[in-house]
C-alpha cells in the first residue's frame, strides 16, 4: 500500500443497522462513527450519501459474517451484496473481511468500558466497523467486492 494518508470508511453489515468506522491508512487505526439505520439490509442512502460526502474516503471495506466454521452464511451473501452496491453507487475501490468474532469483541469493549448491556439502545455496530477495519489494515489480503464468495470459501447448509 501507499504511504500517501488515505481515508477507509468500513461497515458492520446489518439488517436493521450497519456499524460504521473510519480510519486512516498511515496510523492503521480507525474510529467508529454512529451506525446507519437500514430496513431489511438496505441502508438509509441519504445518510450514508452525507457521511461520504463529509468524509470522503477512497476506499470502502465490509465486513463479511461468514460462519464460524468458514462457510458462506446468508448474511456474509447480503453484505456482499452491499459491499458491490456501494462500490457501484460511489465508485470506490470496496474490500471484503473476514469479520467472525468482531461484534462479540465489540459488546466486550463496550461492556469493559461500563457500557450496558442494552445492545439494541447503546450499538456496538460501529466498534464492530472499527475492529473489522483495523484487522484489514494487519491483513495482506484484498478481497474485491465483486469476487465470487464460492471461489474463497465453503458453501453453508441453507
């Protein structure tokens, strides 16, 4: 990767929120932001329109729930859905991520930190979108929205 800054905004696919972050490629940290309301997977485009336009990042990443044993889940099929709409709508570079773990991670930071446990009034979306982020900036690995989930990974049980 360049050493030239470039901004990455990452998300926490969803049905009914997507956790957001941003981050930044030379300190390969990253912040979460508030999430995204969505309605059966489908974001609110108005507002993540304005969190594009007031970030502007050049690249996107998603996260893909995959099962815990490695096969595709039905949700890591939506996420990549997602994960193209987005690249196709705002014609940015978008990456996939393995992201097992990352939301039990996130309502263990939340808690540690005196969060609730609440998670529906106090989300723990945008940690996950931070945790799944920063794991891609460790990684080697650049998976582009468009590949075939099949040609990477098992095809689950329905």
């Amino acid at each position: 990767m360049s050493t030239d800054n470039q901004q990455v905004m990452g998300f926490d696919f969803g049905s009914g929120r997507i956790g957001v972050a941003i981050g930044q490629t030379i300190t390969a940290t990253a912040s979460p932001l508030d999430p995204l309301t969505a309605r059966d997977g489908k974001p609110d485009w108005q507002a993540l329109d304005n969190l594009i336009a007031d970030w502007q990042p050049s690249t996107l990443v998603v996260g893909l729930p995959l099962n815990m044993d490695g096969s595709i889940s039905d949700m890591a099929r939506r996420a990549r859905k997602f994960a193209n709409r987005i690249q196709d709508r705002y014609q940015l570079p978008c990456f996939l991520i393995d992201e097992r773990l990352t939301t039990a991670e996130a309502k263990r930071i939340h808690l540690e930190a005196g969060g609730g446990t609440n998670f529906k009034q106090e989300s723990v979306d945008g940690i996950a979108a931070r945790l799944l982020l920063e794991d891609w900036f460790a990684s080697d690995t650049r998976i582009p929205s468009h590949t075939r989930l099949e040609d990477l990974y098992v095809i689950g049980n329905p």
